[in-house]
C-alpha cells in the first residue's frame, strides 16, 4: 500500500475512442484523482488470439494516464474469458446448483476448477505481469474480480472427489465423518461422489458443507496461482483483490484474504437489494468492519458507487452530497483508498445503466463534481489520515462455516445468519460503539465484549479460544443455535451447545422452533437486566441451568416459566446466553444494557454516525450526517475541523449528508 | 397381521455403536415396546458390493433385539440404492416432469419402470428373504418405502409405450381413445409418444391421464415383484407396504394395497404443510379412514409421528400429551399397530431434525417418557383393541381416476379434488359421524349415505353400482363436475352429468366457472332444506331438473333464481345434487340437514373427537381431547375405563391433550 | 378480400364423425354464415406418412360445407406438425430461453429456422395449393396459425450467426456496433456467438436487440416461403395469417403483416390475462386498431371469441349479449370478417374447454343462437358495412423495436411498453376519439395529433418524419426514455431525448427511477395547462429547456422545481414533452387538456363505445353497451337504424350488452 491516500477511478480505455483519453485523464487529473485502475476486463484486447499479445493499446493507455500524474493498478482480466477460449473448450463453464451450465455473454462464467481454465490464465497473467514489471506507473494488481458462485460441473465433481481424497485419506474416514450409511449412502470408490445439485433434494449435510469448503478453497488457490506469478515478476507491486462486503456468502473471505497483500472491496450503498430495504448507514459500516476484520488492518474501497447501478433495471442515483458522504463513511471505517467505479457510464454492454462519474456521452454533471470536491478534499488531508487505525472494545466473530452450514440447513424459515448478525452489529452502531469483526480462532485479548452470534459449527480450538477470554476478563454473548454441530456437520453427540456448555453453563433441554407463532421473554426484575418483555418469533432454547442465573424467562406456552437467558460468571468473566432468536428488538435490549454495564459513553444520534480513527496519538473523530436534513451534535471540547482547519466547539452544525472530521 | 397388539420404533441400528444396541433394546422393551422395523434403508450395508452379502451385523442386531422380547419387521430396501448401483447405470435415475433427472444423495431416486434396476431390487430382495425365512423374530416385511413419484425418463418413455400397446392393442384405437387427431397428434408408431413433459404445454388429456395410470401401476408392478419374491421364501411372515394416506395424490392406493395382507402408512400430523394450515384432527383421521377403506379392514400405522420433523428447518414439537393422543387417534380410527418413527433422533444425514424419541445424543427425554407411558397402557389394553372394528353408515367415494383427470385439468383455479373432498369428510368429522372410505365400484349396501365428491371420471360399472345403492333405499350426493369425462378423459357425448343425468334427475344447461366473483344458493323453505343462503366462489352448474325437486336456486347474475341443488326420488332411495362449489360452508350445511334427517345423533363437541370400534359385541368408545385445555362431554349412562378400569358416568373429564376409552 | 361482409366459423370436420358433417352445415348455413376455416391443424390427416397425401376426405368436407353456401378458407397446417415428423428429426424442436428444448404433444414446437423442417412445410403446402388452387369452393388461406415464440435452439444459433454476417457483412463492424469489447465479449469467429439464453444473466443489448429481430424475421421468411408457394399456384385465392392483437411482442408485426393480402386476427376478449385484470372494451379496441394500423386497411377477425376459453381452466362464459356485441366492437373498428372460434366444443384434447358455439354434444345452446342473430343480421346488413373505412386525426405509434429494447432492459421494475402505450389510448378511448395505430415512419399527414409512447430506439429516418409532421402544424407527444438508444441499442452518445432533444426543444439533464417512491408534478396555471397535480411513481426526467415552455414543474425530491412536462413550438406545430412516468393519471390529464384544445367533442360515457365507419360519404356511428345494465345517449340529429331500419332521434337507448348502427 502505497503511504499517501489513494483516490481514482475504475477506466476503460479500450472501451472509447483513443483520442478521447487525454480529456478523460486531465478530468481525473483536476478531480485531485492519483490512481487508476485498468484492464480487468480487457483480456480479448491483451490477447485477441490464442498466445498472440497486444498490450500496444493498454501501454499507450497507461503513458497518457501516467503523463497526467495517475498511478495505474493493473486487474488479471480472468473474470471475463475471450469467446475463443470457450469456444474451445465448453466444459470451463460453471455449472449452477441446478444443473444448468452457464453460456457466452456475461461474466464470470468459468468453473474456477477446471485445469485448462487455470492454464489459460496462467498464460496471460505471466505475460501482463511480464509486459509491466518494471513500468514506473504501475503501483499494483488486482486479481480476477469479484470471485463468485459455486460450480457444479463435472469438472467440479472430479475435483471435489480429489479434495476429499486429500482431505480425509480414506473412503472409510469419509463415510464415518459424514454418517454415510444414513440412506445408504456408503462410498465404495471415490468416482460415486456427488456434487449437491439441487436436483431430487436435500444433500448429507457432510457432504454439503464439505462442497461448500471446497468450493471456496477453489477460488482461493485460483488466485494464489495467479498471485504468485505476479509476486514473482514484480516483487514491488503489491496485490490484492476485489472482496464483495459481509453479504457474500460462498467464500471463506478470511482464507481469501490471508494471501492477499491487503483487501479491497466493492461498495455500493444503494443497489437493489436495498432499496427495497431501505437505505441504511449500518450495512455499508458493516462491510467496511467486515473487510478491515480480515486481516485486521486498513483496506481499500476497490469500487466506491459513482451513480445509480442499474443493469436491466435503474437505481436511484445517490442524492446530492451522498457520493462524497458515501466515500468519507468507508475512510471512517478505516479506508486507505477510494476508487470510483467507473469513469464514464458505458454506451454499451450489459452496464449501461451502472452508471458512471461522467455521463453517457462524456459531459460533466453533478456526480463528477462531487467527487472532485471529494478528491481535491483528500489532496490536501490525506496524508493525516492515510495509516491511522480504528480502536475497539467490542468485536463480532463472524464463521463462515456456521453461515454454511445454514445455509445448507437453516433451521428455521426465518433465521438468517446475515440477518441475525446484522441485528447485533445494527445494534451497536446505532449507538455509535466501534465494532471490530474477527474469527472465532483469532486472538480478542485486545476486547471486553465478544458477540458470537449463532455459533453454530464450533471446533474444540475456537471453544478454548472462547474459554480464554471469558477467563481472562471478558464478557461473551452466545446465541441459540450455538455449538450445535461439530467440523463435519454432525449434530454433536452431548447436550446443546455441545463445547460450549460447561462455558454458558447451560444445558439446552428442549428447543421450539416457531413457525407462525411467538412467545415472550421477561426479564427479571431482580437481576442487573431490568426491560420490557420482549417478543420472539424464531426460535426458544429450553434452559437448564448449572450455574448460570437467569436473566430472563419464557411467558408463554408448555415452557412458560423456563429460562431463555442466563449470565455465567467465569473466572473473571461472564457469558451470557441468549435462547432466544427473534429480530431486533432482542439485540437491542441486550446490548442497551451490556453497553451501559461497560464505559462507552452512549452516543445514540439517528443518522448520525460517528467513528474514530487513531493516527499515533492523534484522534480524527468522523461525523456523517445520513439524512437529507441537517443535523447538530454537542462536542464535548475544542476541536479543529480536518476539512477547513477552523476551530469547532459546542455544537457541530452538518448539513443535509454533511461530512466533517475533527482532530482534537 | 399378529393377534397381538404391534407397539414399536423404527430403528436403524447401522447408524449407531454396535455397543449402544443393547442399550437401545432395554429401553424399548422397558417402554412396552413388542416390535421393531429394520432394515429398510441399509442396502449397501447389506450388499457393498456387487452380489456380496453381509447379513452378519444385521443377524446380531435381530439377535440383541429379540433376547429382549422384540419381534422383527424387516424393510426391503429398495427405497434407497447404493451408489455403486447408480454408478453402473445412469439410466435408472427417475426424471422428474420438468425434464431433471434425478441425481445420487437423495432417496427414491430410481425410475420404477427400469428393467435393470428391478434386476438389482430382486438381487437383494431375494438374498434377504432366503436369509430371514426361518429366522424366529422376523414376523413380517414391508416392501420398499414410501412409493413415490412419477418418472417422465426416456427408460418411463418406453415403458409407457409398451403400456399402451397392452392396453389398445393398436394404435387405431389408442388414437382414437384419446381423439389425438386434434392437433395433429395421430400416432404412425408406438415409438412416437411422448410422456407428459412439462416442457411446452399442456398434453392431451386422454394421453396424461393413462400416463397416470401407468406411473401408478408401475410401482404396483415393482412391489408385486418383490411382494413374490418373499411371499414364496416366507409363508409365514405377512408382507405389507407403507403408504402415505390420503393427501398422497400420485398412485393409485385401491391397486398398491390390493397385492398387501394389510396396509401401513406414515402418519406426521404435524409437518410443514398443515404447520402453515393450523392443526386440524381431522386431517389426520382422514388419513386414517383412507387407509382403512383401501382393503376393508384393519392397518397399522408404520411410522408415527415421534417429535419433531424437518430437512432442513425443523418443526415445531408435539406438545406435552400430544404424542400419545395421536397415537390414540390413530387406534380410534382402526390401527392395530403403532410404530414411532424412529428411534433415536439421527446425528448424521438429510434427517437430522427429524426427531425420534430419544435426543441426538442418546439420552431420555419427555417424548420417549410419553411413548413408554403409551406403551405399557398398551401392553395391558391392546389385546382387548386388537381386531376390533369400525361401523359405518356413511361412505365418501374416493376415485383416483378423477383425481388424476382433476391434476391434469383442475377446471377452476381454487378447485382441488383433495380440497373439496376434505369439506366434506370433515364436516362428519366435526359431529363425529364415523365415515368410511370407498371406491366407487366396491360394494355399498352396508351404508345408507354415499358421498361423492367429484366423481369427474364415471364408468359404466361405477354409475351401475350407485343407482343399485339409491333403488335400494340409499342416499347419494353427487356435486358439480362429475359425470364429465369417460375412461379416456374425453367429455362425454351428452349432457351432464353424463352418465349420472338419469340417476340425478337433472341436466347441466350451462356452466359457470367463478374466477373472482361469486354466486349465492338460496335454499327454498317450502322444502325440508331451511337453510341460510350460502355463497360460493369455484363453480356453478344451472340445472334443469327432469323430475327432480329442487333444493336450492342462485340468488345473483344473469342465471338467478335458476336450480342450484335437487333431490331426486329413484326407487326406494334419493340422489342430491349439488351444482355449486365453494368452500366448506355448503358442505356443512348439507350435511347439518342430511344429518338431521338421519338417525345419527348430533354430537358437536369442539376439537373433542369421539369414535367406535367393536370388538364383537363390546363397544369401545375413543375421547380424544386435540386441544390443550380440559374439556368435558356428557356420558349417555354407566361406563368402564379401558385405561384405568374405573367406573365411569356423568360427566367425562378430559385434561389438555388427554384420552378416554370406555366400554358399556 | 370478398366484397361482401364475410361471417363463419372455424371449423374441424376431421375430428367429428363424417355422419354428423352435414348437420353441422346446415346448423351454419341456418346462422347465416358463409365462410369456414379448415384444416389448419390436420397436417397427419391430409400426409399420414412421409409424402403420402390424403385429400379425399377433406374434398368431401368442402363439398358438404359447399352444398350448404359456404365459401372455405384453408389454414396452411404447419403449426401441428405430425409426430412422424418430429420422430425423424428432434433438432427442430423449439427452445426456450431456458435452454429446454420443446417435446411433442403441443403446437408451435418447431424453430422456424429450421431448414429441415422448413422442407417438409413447402412439401405439404405445395400439395395442399395444387389440390385446392382451383377449387370453386376455396377463397383464401390462412399461412400457419399465431406464428409464435423465439427458439434459442443450436439450429436457431447457426442462423442468428448467418443473419449477423448477412446484416454486418464483417465481425469488426458488429463487434464495433455493439461495443462487444465490454465485458471481453469481442468475437473473433462468427460460430462463437452466442444466442441470449437466460444462463447466467443478461446479455449485450445490442446482440439482444439483434436476436429479438432476427427471431421475428425468422416467421416472417417462413410466412414468405409458404406464402409463395400459395400465390403462385392459388393467384385467385386471398392469402392471409391470424395475428395475436397488441398484446403479442415477439413478432415486428409490420413486417410480418407487409406480405399478407390482409391482416386477420385472434380475439378474445376474455380470458385468463385480463379475467384477472377486469375486463375493459379498450383492450379489445387496442388490439382491433393496432390490427387495421398494420396495413393501414380493414382486416377480419379470424378467431372471434365464441364462448369459454380454458385448457386446465374454465374462463367465465360470455354473459349473454357479449358475444354479439364483441362482434360488433370488431366491426365498428374496422373489421370486415368474423369469424368465430370453433363451432363444436372439442371432446378431446388440449382445449376442451376453449368452447365453441355448440356444446361438447353438438347440441346447441344460447352461444349458437346468438351467433344466429349476429350472422342473419348481417346477411341483411354486412354488405352496407363491408369496406367501410374509419377516418382518425389522432395516431398513436407503435415501434416493436422500442418495445423489444425495453423487454431487454425495462429501466424500471414498473415500465412496461405495452401498460404504458394502453394508457395512452384507453385515454382516447374513454373519450371515444378514434384513434389509428402507425409504425415511427409512416406518412403522417393526415393527423393533427400523434402520440409517441416510450419512442426509445430513435432511427434518422423517424425523428425526419416526426420533424416533418411537426414543422406542418401537427401536435406531438413524446415521453420519457425517447430517443435513449440508436439502432445499435447503444446509449446515444448525446444528451437525451438524443435525436429528438431538438424538436423537443429540452435537455435531460439528469434522471430519477423511483423505486418504491413517488413525486408530484405540478402545472403551471399561468399556462395553457391548468389542472390539478398528478402523482408519478415510475421515472422522473429533469429537464433543462432550451425554447420550450414548461407546462409542469416537479412538486418534491431534491429536484424541486425542476420542469417535467415542456411545450416546444416547432414551425407550425409544437411538440409535447412528458419527462415524468407514472399511471394512466397523467396520460388523462393531458389528454383531457390537448383534446379541449383541438376540435373532436368530447363524449365520455363510461362504457358506452362509441365509433365511426365511413362508406363513402356516408357515416356509420356504432353504439356499443359493454355493461349489463342499459344505458341512454343524446344524439345530435335525426338517424336511421341500419339494424332495424326505424328512424332514431333524441335519447339512444341500448339494453345490457346492447349494439347499435345508425346512419344520418
């Protein structure tokens, strides 16, 4: 990561006529912008013919770009596979869950298995990294793009087959982990394995979640073919790749990310999926918690939202003031580098309405604008806030072999792992308390409160881990549905939550999963948690408790009367396990009381949002006004505004989608 | 059928420690348990591979069970194949309608028209049956598992067209059968037709509904075939099949049951379908009541709901009682064997949250305490249920050849042949008028009330049987759409209801397909119906009586004040019939009257369900409380407790989910 | 086109006995009728094996239908292909986006760019055209039957490759065309191009567009090759094909009607799509105006709805009165021909229950005798009628490259070319302001007012025309998301409404696509506009006027104030400018404004249908009651009854469904 902040825009060179580049680069040039990034989807460009290359284009490109003072990071263009590469060989193509077999015409569309894919990409990575080892513009690589779905293919079968072989040595092995004789499901040859296919119904969920690793390792040796040919060529570049935020969910982004110099990701506030929401500040902060939890250190924003996305369909536009807001959240959150994605809305190809900074016909409007205040902006302060880290207390363990695993099985037809982890994260942030997202194996010396939100495949390594840490000191929450499975997605042969039973200190006695139906909670009175009832509609753990208090009790049903929350006091800490799933409100409760239990000063300003970020000792306090309208907040002292170097004090005015930084 | 009274698990002792068998027998013995299902999914454990058999661990399991007082059912396990089977064979997958074959990972996989895959079923069958012949704890068998789905694959593709040329002889009369000159779909060789496909369009009905047929009589075929097999190795043991009562809609049940010394089914009153429904008894006590009509006689339930269900999601538990007062239900209703499905809830496979009696990990909770306490009431009382039987005076017609014509052309988008049959079936349910289960040529001279909803398809012998019944001096309700098609599925070539128009006394002018509109029946007070006007919204005949009266007129649109229902005297008996369909409230309403005018008294006792069974000349009277509250019902004089042996009269108090049984 | 009023049915003599022939004539020849379609779906009938031909009974069903005065028309039977055909050759199936290949049992399961398949067409209608083309009995034929979907099979990728190279002569120039290089998607062999299955996502929209044409270019050769055939070996006999209406988007209806001697149509008032929808006399006038727009010329209704429709389902009959005023809607509309859709209810196949004018048993019932009085009405009145012409000064165009652009990417969830374009004309219609339907580039001279919906692919050649029609003193309308895309649906490369923005006299500087939102627009009462606001919910452009005024400003949003609705003053004429998109409020409004502005009287009378037919000079008013209640009209002067001869004055007064024809 190169030490001063980066600012630029996703570009297409190939895509407009060669005279126009010039123009296009004394825009970004005057929008303050200082990097570019460049050919991810050019292969049939770089190499219109089987091993005949042309990068003549792409260096003319780069010296236009780089004369105007743009440093260029060069994408592996493997996500978009030329025409003549498939026509070649159609068995490269993904296979959906479905049977169907992906075609020519959208991107994306390869087995990320297949071996003659990874040749061809062997092929024109080593001759791009090769062609631009030594260019004095050229900064870094991004692999691929977006890496994505899961195959199915007959080439994915035959592999699977091999990484079960690696995995497990033996048939016998296999059969056991998995309880494949469950309808006569022994193997006899590692050949009669299946890949999942949706066709006939539900797989051994063994098998399942092993796809679903698989699936995944995929993608991750793909890029580490590919990324160790790039280290090896230009030992200076640093490499990442493009992640796709907490939503994604068929990829271990931990195992992704570990080989990667840092991460970046692709962030887009307002797309389909949550208009129909409604916007919310919260999901994007996740993401950008989610990418910085990765490696836990500062990340980039790969593709920041330049416009209305929009394929077939448009999106509303970002409203005045919100692409510069948008852009100042993800630096809240801990970003080192913003890339707009793109320059110029295309005339042409399935994005014309994923638009871009400049419009369709290349005239400058409002959103090109407003990223240049944006880029001139951190021309000036990004240096000061370029390597400075967030601090938290509070950290969510994110597993994503429990998210598999439901996924596979959800339990209930209302329980989402994305969902009820947002719940939580959504919880903190509306109060404006610091969040980190880390694994379930990784170190929390550094936090008081763990929330480990449905825990639900839990190895003996993360249960220690746990163990640690509540002895240690601190305050872990549990949910319902924890330590429910072991590694090979078996339901554990002990009493719920399995390992982490002696820990909470609860024994579940009976689980009611509510279809259509609620019941309540009411906390007692007599403990520290003093609340409402609280009503649920997803799941109830019947507790029994061996050393736990009670914290709140069911009202209703068979059950009324049984515990459904408990505190156990371990060591120098406690767990708290949560029986209970419903939405929101339960999180809420929770956390309103943990919260105040701890020193974190509750800052609960709707819309309002407010992090930190530490440069050494210096404090850079953000505050992002969410809303159309404007909106005040009380500051506690006397500050310095990063953006106009004024002074601040007692109440801090933001316009509608306003933006300002304070050091103190 | 053993004289005794059969209680007992299914278990699958393949899946479990070879040291917990015993374990597992002490405790269903302790429960009162006398037999026990095995086998039924463990191919490959049988065979692992081609022709090799391994009975040695299955022989140990029968031998722990029996030294603790348990009778053997063996399953054939046909229902579930090996992968080495598949892996030789791809062609014996079924193919759904959709054009999907079926894949490895599932159960029912196979195509049951398969020629090679019947190979293999005889291979097994025939090996299990020499091995368990003379074995002293084996009492019986069932074939297969649950018979299942229709298969549209190119091996069903000839099956069917062999089929056809054994039922026509040539394809002239096939042709003309079925009228396949419209559209210009003649057939010039057997080799030419197609099956079902869903792929394009709706298909001939005459073409779809014999593809029913042949689907059907498939597994008729293949079970008949294993049925020889262990009948000749095994004289003494009785042979059955577990069906899946009557909201399974895809084989003809009269056929399946006709080769079985008794019937079996499945019974889950709680799952997802009727989760959403809300729990209603009847529906259950409708499976029940088909089940017994499908011989006449007695059934056993082969699994019975032992907690939980779920795949994927998991379903509400039965609530405390309600395990055991489904199992009474099932003996109200004529069970005289009660098997809970399964044993132990499974830790590995698709079925995890299919709960049996015991936990995941093995342990005793309230559902096998409820079991056990079911058990050893049975062990004192079940010889005096055993062989007792049900006596009824009211038959409803249940016609597979209509319901498959109905599948295939519903007529109106809200009508279901399972829909309305239920209206009425429940609407005797809920005054506790015990009601038997016919097809439509059985004989019906015991009864003095026939229903028959949606008797679509009508053959000669069927309309011969029921004027026979009315001249007799029988009641017969007929409703709109029957007597519309011929054995081919085309219209019949006159009014309607067809072959029904004489016995009716009416004929169908027109007809009135309601699509978001509705119609009102006025009943005529000068007639024995007083009624209040009842709106229906499916379907409305405009009949012109020929000597019918007429019971009800529409109230609205351009047909008001034309005959609605009408009563018609033939010999010594009537026939109703009834032109409109709606929901349940015509149904009710009927039968509120016929009721009236018959000699059965009136007994609405809310969610409070009363039957009969006579053990020669001794009543057995079943209370069955399906409500979670106490409930009471006046006793008509002195009675005897078959539970507790104690006098009875006045009031009968039943607690929350609770059970009577009473003798005179 | 005969000279006289043609009146008949569709009628299939080769699925009824040969017996009951004559009866069936005769029943025809007593309604009046005196022409009947036949054979369109005898294919195995008329060739029962590979060039075997069989006319004989065919011969003797003309001469019967002859004896009884009845003229024929004969259907080409390519739509119903016989099974041996199919047998020999599964790679003329039709495909579906879906990659599904069709199976046999339906109709239209060919790929028309099938040469194959193609050859056994040209075999049997070059036989069918030599035995009849000197029949005296034969009038005309009917080329197939509702030429119907696209086919994505690897037949129709070969052609589609062929088409391509034919229309871009070199893959540079395509590639270019379509900015093929987005993505990576430049081709390099003309065989690697792919047809746009829904596989994996939306395809390029220029390759989209391309296939949307070439699929309708596909029917519209094989209508051609047919259609040659025909008229070289029939010159006396008319040659026509059975379209579907407005509602049917797969086909460029211009062109595939610019072969025919004249267009006839498929109408059904009432069926599943609009049994739902409410049943509304515009959408049945839409299609018979978008039908006599094709050509510019009467057409007849080929298939006039004549009772129920339903395959699986039953739609609601006809009440009684409709089936004769939907006639008559047709003829004042400008029909020529009716023709009813069929005689005799089929007993077998798919569409038993699409009812014909007799019952299933040949009886006859209220449909016939309806039929009866409409066909011996015409017989005294037709002649008066036939040839007739309606005159409009308002034209709406219709352009199927817009709408096919559109199908590809609709912009808007809520967008929907065809809703859009009714509720344009349902706002003439409820005015009875008769409207004609013109393609962008016919002659516009003869209308003062022309409305351009959704005009979203713009040519050269249409903005010259529009420019031109305007500049002669003609009003325009035009919307927004004009003049988007070029012919290469690429986004134009200039600021929307692209080649209209001139004319328009606006720039689009900005849009907004409301999702789940809505804005208000507000006109200016210092304008010729003054009206209440009027809400949108789907699209808002901000507009920027360059000479036009601004009729109405935007209420809400960030962009307050802006212009919505601009007038442009362009020679003699002006041009209208809607930037704002919601439901049929706004279309009324200005509708309601432009109307009072021009000269047409305004008749609103809800659901009383009003129009016009000029024979010569003299006028012909139709009087069309679609309610079942009756309904009273002031007319200007004395008239004379065409239906009953009696001379009218004052108040009109029609019954329920009642129709009436006056001359002045």
């Amino acid at each position: 990561m190169s030490g001063k902040f980066a600012v630029g825009v996703d570009y297409y060179p190939e895509q407009w006529p060669e005279e126009r580049w010039a123009t296009d680069a004394a825009l970004m040039r005057d929008a303050g912008f200082n990097v570019v990034r460049l050919a991810e989807f050019a292969w049939v460009k770089l190499e219109p013919a089987l091993g005949e290359f042309d990068f003549d284009w792409l260096d003319r490109a780069i010296e236009t770009l780089s004369a105007h003072g743009l440093e260029v990071i060069l994408g592996t263009p493997t996500a978009t596979m030329p025409a003549w590469v498939m026509a070649g060989d159609s068995s490269i193509y993904r296979m959906s869950s479905d049977g169907r077999a992906a075609t020519f015409g959208h991107r994306r569309g390869y087995c990320p298995h297949h071996a003659g894919y990874r040749r061809h990409a062997e092929r024109i990575v080593r001759a791009m990294a090769s062609q631009y080892a030594n260019h004095p513009a050229v900064i870094g690589w991004q692999i691929d793009n977006e890496f994505g779905d899961r195959s199915y293919s007959a080439v994915a079968q035959t592999a699977f087959q091999a990484w079960l072989e690696r995995k497990y040595g033996s048939l016998e092995a296999m059969n056991e982990a998995w309880g494949a004789v469950f309808w006569s499901q022994t193997y006899t040859a590692w050949s009669e394995i299946p890949v999942p296919l949706d066709t006939g119904g539900p797989h051994n969920p063994g098998l399942a979640l092993d796809f679903a690793r698989f699936s995944s390792d995929g993608y991750v040796s793909f890029q580490r073919e590919q990324l160790e040919i790039v280290r090896a060529a230009c030992p200076n570049h640093f490499v990442t790749h493009n992640l796709m935020g907490f939503g994604y969910d068929q990829i271990d982004y931990f195992d992704l990310a570990s080989d990667l110099d840092f991460v970046t990701w692709d962030n887009y506030p307002r797309m389909w999926w949550n208009v129909y929401a409604g916007d919310d500040a919260a999901r994007a902060a996740l993401g950008h918690a989610t990418m910085r939890g990765l490696k836990r250190q500062n990340f980039w924003v790969m593709e920041q939202q330049a416009g209305a996305g929009g394929w077939q369909m448009v999106v509303p536009h970002p409203r005045p003031g919100e692409l510069r807001l948008w852009a100042y959240q993800a630096i809240a959150h801990g970003a080192d580098g913003i890339v707009f994605f793109r320059f110029r809305t295309a005339r042409h190809g399935t994005e014309q309405y994923w638009h871009g900074l400049l419009e369709h016909d290349g005239t400058v409007g409002r959103r090109y604008l407003e990223a240049k205040q944006f880029g001139l902006e951190l021309q000036r302060i990004g240096a000061q806030i370029a390597g400075s880290v967030a601090k938290s207390s509070v950290v969510l363990l994110h597993d994503y072999d429990s998210r598999f695993a439901l996924q596979i099985q959800p339990n209930n037809p209302e329980l989402q792992y994305a969902t009820q982890f947002a719940h939580w994260y959504s919880a903190l942030h509306r109060r404006n308390v610091g969040a980190d997202i880390s694994s379930s194996t990784d170190d929390l010396s550094a936090y008081s409160l763990v929330i480990a939100p449905l825990l639900h495949v839990v190895t003996p390594e993360a249960a220690a881990n746990l163990e640690h840490f509540v002895q240690g000191g601190g305050t872990l929450v549990l949910t319902a549905r924890s330590g429910v499975k072991d590694g090979s997605n078996a339901v554990v042969n002990e009493a719920l939550p399995g390992l982490l039973r002696d820990l909470a200190g609860v024994r579940v006695t009976e689980y009611d999963s509510l279809i259509g139906s609620s019941n309540g909670l009411r906390f007692d009175p007599n403990t520290v948690l003093d609340a409402a009832d609280v009503t649920v509609n997803i799941w109830c753990d019947l507790l029994e408790p061996s050393g736990a208090d009670v914290l709140a009790r069911y009202t209703g049903g068979f059950y009324a009367g049984a515990a459904a929350i408990t505190r156990n006091q371990v060591g120098r800490g406690s767990v708290i396990y949560v029986g209970a799933i419903g939405d929101a409100a339960l999180p809420e409760t929770l956390l309103e009381w943990l919260l105040a239990a701890q020193t974190a000063a509750k800052l609960e300003t709707n819309q309002l949002e407010i992090t930190e970020r530490w440069q050494g000792e210096t404090r850079l306090r953000f505050y992002l006004n969410h809303s159309a309208d404007p909106q005040s907040v009380a500051l506690g002292g006397q500050a310095t505004s990063l953006l106009t170097g004024d002074a601040v004090s007692g109440i801090l005015k933001l316009e509608g989608y306003g933006v300002e930084i304070l050091t103190d």
